[in-house]
C-alpha cells in the first residue's frame, strides 16, 4: 500500500492551525507553533543525522504561506522570517496531533517534555522523531 500523501492542505487562521487532509481519507490540524517548533531544518535542528527535537517557538507565528516542493514535501514561510524547513509528507503525518495519531498538540506526539529548551523524548529517554522512519 502506498504512503498516504496529503490532497490538500489549508491554513486556518482564525484558529492558527493548518488542517492536512490525506488520501486515505484522514485529516489532522496541526497548532501553527507545533509544527514551527519541530521545524527539521539545519539551523533548527543543528548538522546531525540525529532524533529531530521540538524547540518551542520564542513568539506566536503563523504560516504566511505554504509551498509545495517537488512531490514529497511542503516548505512553509512562518511569520518570524523563517523560511528553510522542508517538511516531508511522512514526517508531517508523524507528527499528526490527533488523537487517532496520538498526538500532543500541546508539544510532542504521544511524548513527553524533557528539558528547559523544549526538546522531548520518548518515555524512558529515548530520541523522537528519527529523520528517517524505521
């Protein structure tokens, strides 16, 4: 079977979400600092082939504008200036926060917070979020 890819995705910004419908059918809203805190860039994540960590935004943001790239992700223009992340289809539906997904949308997918910068780990410290599924 075929990874799901998103058919659609919308910005809402009376509730600062953006909503991904997939094509199996499933769709999820994703809060607008959720996702620009597990932003996978370089200068977000750093120069390693390590777990990719959630980093609490600073301030609010919002999503000024999405932008497909190729057919494997979507690359979003947040309200802070920051423009690099690439998010990939598979790594956006890890990251899904709804409770089908389990989810968090208050800071990591089915996870716990573990230090003062945000970052987050597993249930007995393990690494979240590898850049590349099992």
């Amino acid at each position: 079977m075929p990874e799901p890819y998103p058919t659609e995705v919308r910005r809402l910004p009376e509730a600062g979400r953006l909503r991904i419908t997939w094509s199996d059918g499933h769709a999820g809203e994703y809060d607008y600092g959720y996702l620009r805190g597990y932003c996978p860039c370089a200068g977000c994540q750093g120069h390693t082939a390590d777990a990719i960590r959630f980093r609490r935004p600073t301030a609010a943001v919002t999503a000024e504008s999405i932008a497909p790239v190729g057919n494997y992700a979507i690359s979003i223009r947040w309200s802070d200036g920051h423009a690099t992340g690439i998010y990939r289809f598979d790594f956006l539906r890890r990251l899904c926060p709804c409770p089908a997904c389990a989810g968090d949308p208050e800071g990591t997918p089915a996870l716990e917070r573990s230090s003062e910068d945000g970052s987050a780990s597993a249930p007995g410290g393990d690494e979240l979020l590898p850049d590349d599924p099992p």
